[in-house]
C-alpha cells in the first residue's frame, strides 16, 4: 500500500514568518520504512535550520545539500538505487520545498562470509568459531542497514576479544553493493593473533590499603586463560568496597610488557589501578517527619584500622520516640560477595507508653546480587545474631528486663524501573527471627511477608498496591520490643498516630502478635516532579487474625519526585478515631 503524504512544519514561529522562515518542508515517503523515514526526517532538519536568513544563492546550495542529505539518508537505510526530487515552490510564509522520493528496492543481504586466522583456527576452538558463525546476526535476506551492519561488526570483534584473543584484530571488513540486483555480500575477516595468558599482577594506586585486600579478591595462578568477564568480576569486586573511589581491572598492552612463551602464546601482565576513599569521614544530618519529628544524627568513619582492610563506623541519633548510639566495624566483602560487620548498640525509645532501653551486641552479613547480567531484578540477603539486654517499662503496667539472643534472617527481591522514584516493578520482602530469654530458656519466633506493586498508568500516572502481615509465637511476655507489632503513621495506616494500633496494656500500646497492613494509592502527576494522590490505607495489629478489627484511613496527598526518592504530604481521616491529620515523608513507604 503507498504510504500517506507526510508534512512536516520545521521552526516555524510568528517572527520568523514576517522575516525569513526555514523552508515548509513536505516530504513524499514512496513507501521506504518509518526508520528510513526518520532518518530523512533528522537530516532534513539540519538543513532547512541553516536556511533562515540566507539569500538566493545559499539558499540554491542549501536545497543540494537537502537533496544530498536525503539520499545519503537512504543508503544508510538500504536503499542504494532511489530517485529524489526537490521541487520549490513559494507561499505567502516564504519558500517550501517538497521531496519525492521513489525509493526503488531496498537491498538485502545475499552472501556472508567470516573468516577466521590466527590461534583461534586451532581444534580446540573449533566449537567456538563455529558458534561465532552461528550467532551472527545479519543473515540471508534481511534488510542491510548500516547501523546494524556497524554493530554487527562490533559484536563479532568483541565476542573474540573476551576471551583468550585479547590481540584479535578485524583485517577485513567490506559490504559490497550491487545496486541493480538490490543484493548486499559481507565479508569480514579476523585475525585472532595468539592466545593471550595472565602474567603477573601489577598495583597501581594504594597508600593506605593494604596489598592483601586486592590479593582477596584478585585470586590466579601466572599462565592462566585470558578472560574478560574475569577481570570485571575482579573490578566490580574492588569497587563494591568502601576502601575504593574507582577500581580498574586490566591487561598491560604495552609491547615491551609481552613475553612469547614456547608455545606461541603471549603472556601480558595484569594491571590493577585504583583510587583510595579517603581515610576518614564526618558527616551529620537534620531531617523531620510527621511521625518523629526533628531527627539529627551524626556519624564518622574510618577507612583502615591499624593496617587492616577493615573499616568502622560510629555514631549517634535522636529524635522525639527514639535515640541511639552505636559502634560498628565492618569487614571487606567475600569472594562471594558477603558482608560481615559486628558492632554494639545502646538505644532508648518511647512509644505509645512503652519505654525501651536496650544494649546489644550483634553480627550481620548481607549479600546483594543481581539475578542474571543485564537484569533489573535485585535480591538482597541479610543474616543477623543479636545478644541483647532490653528493660522495658510499660505505662500503667508491669516493668521487665529481658536478656536475649535472637537470630534473623531477610530476603528482598526488587525489580523496579528505578530504585528510589518506582514507576512500574514490584518489591518482596520475607523476614523470619528465632530467639531465646536467657535467663530462662524462653523461645519466641516471628515470621512477616511484605509486598509493594507499581503499575504505570498513561504518561506519568501510577497505581500502586502494598501489603504486610506479620506473625509472633511466643512462650513469654517478656518479649523484645522488636518482637512484636505496631503500626499506623506515615508509612502504614495514614491517619493515626505513630504506632498506636496494637495491643493494649494499661495505658500503653505494646506489639501484638499478628498484623495485617493493605493499602491502594492512585498518583496523578501534573508534571513529571509534581502531582497528587488519593489513597485508602487499612490494617490492624491485634492478638490474632480472627480478633482484628480493621483500622481505616483515606484521604488525598501532595507529591514531588526529589533524587532521594518521593515527597508525601498527607491529609488522611482515621475513620476508627473521627481525626484528621497530615503526614509527610520522603522515600519509598514500604
């Protein structure tokens, strides 16, 4: 079918229209493909903005140029044999120029050759060239576009490289056009030179690091197998410690460098560069929330302690229901990427009538990878064992102290489009902990499941749906505050105070055995920062599922995208205490 006439209207504005406009341009696409079209479109564009305010005879070198532009346009695209016509015509508005284009057959690929020389054309690397011909993309009978030829060419040369040929080389590359017969025959040659080892490690870049820490993770025996995905997972490796601004993996290419083993393969030394994080770091930070007010916090850290890759950091916080102070040292990552760090904590906290004063002393190790290169999907592992002593004073009621030994364990899963400002994707959250009074062997167990689900809606729109339950057994009443669940506020049940749906004792809210938190919001955005919300948000912490009665809140938000995440203001009802009140937030409510 003959494609529509398409029109184009280039800068064109009232001020240009009473001097000297850019050319009308109408283009007459004879059928070539959007992408062929577009391609015109971009260096049409250039030109007609050259145009203004140029005289007869700019302008007459000018439409060349179009014409010119159009076909190089065109062969890029795989059209090699096209007619185009620029006819100029005149309107009230100033000159227009209309291109017809008559695009003739469009070339396709006929015959591929890829040859191959070099160490790579021994038997053992038959496998691999046969499957580096199977995996070229550009095969018989498809459209021969430039770009993909390009990139192409590109793909095959670092398919050879990444392994073993860090020397390969392209010694041919040359498409040959037959324009009559709209045919395309490729030929690209490469030579893969010899196969390249791993000599010895060279340290670029350390001062106060220790040497032992890139020996941690940069593990190999001289004489082994060049490989590249090696020696990025060695980068990622270096740069995923704090010790490193940047780290970089690589072979030293420099002739002189090279040494000719027996068998014709090249040792090349392997070269490690890197740049220290400075040693030592203050910073503080003032923020404020509905739930807890003004919070402060100050924190230092050291990179290095007596020689050793460890780093440790301390600190202090407060605000209106809590305040802390901890000390913690954290060691360098595995090789399988874990992170361990021990640290001791002393916190106080005052809740709803619950008063809190704990001291601890714990393990963590987390883990974070990526599901597969080149996905978006995230998990994150985290292990914890925490000795702790916690007294705890209950308004109205009893006072108790508990020492404790607590272990738990968290798995995320997160697949979203962006980490702190989610348009579409979805968060997992499975938690579980096991603990024990130690003065008399009491056990207590907890489970929870949390889930949060984005879906994109129009331009800038979002729905979102989040989710939480929770579970405790427990063989005590003396339990950790951690060991039990409260909930509404900013982040939960918008409407009521922070943390005061739970279980009643004397005059206080203490944690309860089973939660249920759900919540829908609909986000209309006015423009990409700015927009509004509405939302219904519902749940209870209660003695069991059974015994719940929902709590409800509603109302209407005002949002802004910051790169710390989104900003929240909040006007919620709390249907079960007759309230209104206003939250505000930043960052992902989970």
């Amino acid at each position: 079918m003959k494609a529509a006439v398409c029109s184009l209207a280039l800068a064109i504005g009232w001020a240009q229209a009473v001097y000297a406009a850019a050319p009308e341009v109408t283009i007459d696409p004879g059928g070539v493909s959007p992408q062929a079209l577009q391609a015109i479109v971009a260096s049409v564009n250039v030109i007609t903005r050259l145009a203004e305010d140029q005289d007869g005879g700019e302008l007459s070198r000018l439409r060349r140029r179009a014409r010119e532009a159009t076909l190089s346009a065109l062969e890029t695209q795989g059209y090699f044999s096209p007619t185009v016509v620029l006819n100029v015509g005149e309107d009230p508005l100033g000159e227009t120029w209309d291109i017809v284009i008559k695009s003739g057959e469009r070339t396709r690929v006929d015959k591929v050759a890829l040859d191959f020389s070099g160490g790579i054309t021994a038997p053992d690397f038959h496998a691999r060239t046969d499957l580096l011909k199977q995996s070229w993309p550009l095969t018989q009978g498809m459209p021969f576009i430039n770009e993909e030829w390009n990139r192409a060419k590109g793909a095959l040369i670092d398919d050879v490289r990444r392994k073993d040929f860090y020397l390969a080389r392209v010694t041919t590359s040359r498409a040959t056009i037959h324009a009559d017969k709209a045919q395309a025959d490729l030929h690209v040659a490469i030579d893969s030179g010899p196969p390249v080892r791993l000599g010895k490690v060279e340290v670029i870049g350390l001062k106060r690091v220790p040497r032992e820490l890139i020996d941690r993770y940069v593990r190999y025996a001289p004489g082994q197998p060049y490989s590249q995905d090696q020696l990025d997972d060695w980068q990622q490796a270096l740069q995923s410690t704090s010790f490193f601004r940047g780290a970089f993996v690589s072979l030293d290419s420099t002739p002189a460098h090279r040494v000719v083993m027996p068998d014709g393969d090249v040792e090349m030394p392997l070269q490690v560069r890197v740049s220290e994080a400075p040693a030592r770091r203050f910073s503080a930070s003032l923020g404020v929330d509905s739930d807890n007010g003004v919070r402060g916090e100050a924190l230092y850290r050291q990179n290095v302690v007596f020689g050793k890759p460890v780093w440790i950091e301390t600190g202090a916080g407060a605000d209106k229901n809590r305040q802390r102070a901890f000390f913690d040292v954290h060691f360098a990552p595995d090789l399988d990427g874990n992170k361990d760090s021990v640290g001791l904590l002393l916190d106080h906290s005052d809740i709803e009538g619950v008063d809190t004063r704990r001291a601890g002393v714990g393990w963590k190790r987390i883990q974070e990878r990526k599901a597969q290169a080149g996905s978006r999907v995230e998990y994150e592992t985290k292990w914890g064992l925490v000795g702790a002593y916690d007294k705890t004073r209950v308004e109205g009621a009893e006072t108790y102290e508990v020492p404790s030994l607590v272990g738990t364990w968290q798995w995320l899963r997160r697949d979203v489009d962006d980490k702190y400002n989610p348009r579409e994707g979805n968060l997992i959250e499975l938690g579980l902990g096991a603990g024990v009074t130690l003065d008399r062997g009491e056990g207590f167990y907890k489970s929870g499941l949390r889930a949060r689900q984005w879906w994109p809606i129009g331009e800038w729109d979002v729905l979102t749906l989040r989710g939480e339950v929770g579970k405790v057994w427990s063989g005590t009443s003396r339990l950790p505050e951690d060991f039990g669940y409260r909930t509404g506020g900013a982040r939960t049940i918008r409407g009521y105070r922070y943390e005061s749906i739970g279980v009643s004792r004397g005059s206080a809210i203490i944690g309860a055995p089973a939660l249920a938190v759900a919540s829908i919001e609909y986000m209309h955005y006015f423009t990409q920062q700015f927009g509004m919300s509405v939302f219904v948000d519902a749940g209870d912490a209660a003695e069991s599922f059974g015994a719940m009665k929902m709590a409800v809140g509603y109302g209407i938000g005002a949002l802004a995208r910051t790169p710390a995440g989104p900003l929240e203001v909040d006007l919620a009802w709390a249907q079960r205490d007759h309230k209104l009140r206003i939250h505000f937030s930043m960052g992902i409510a989970f």
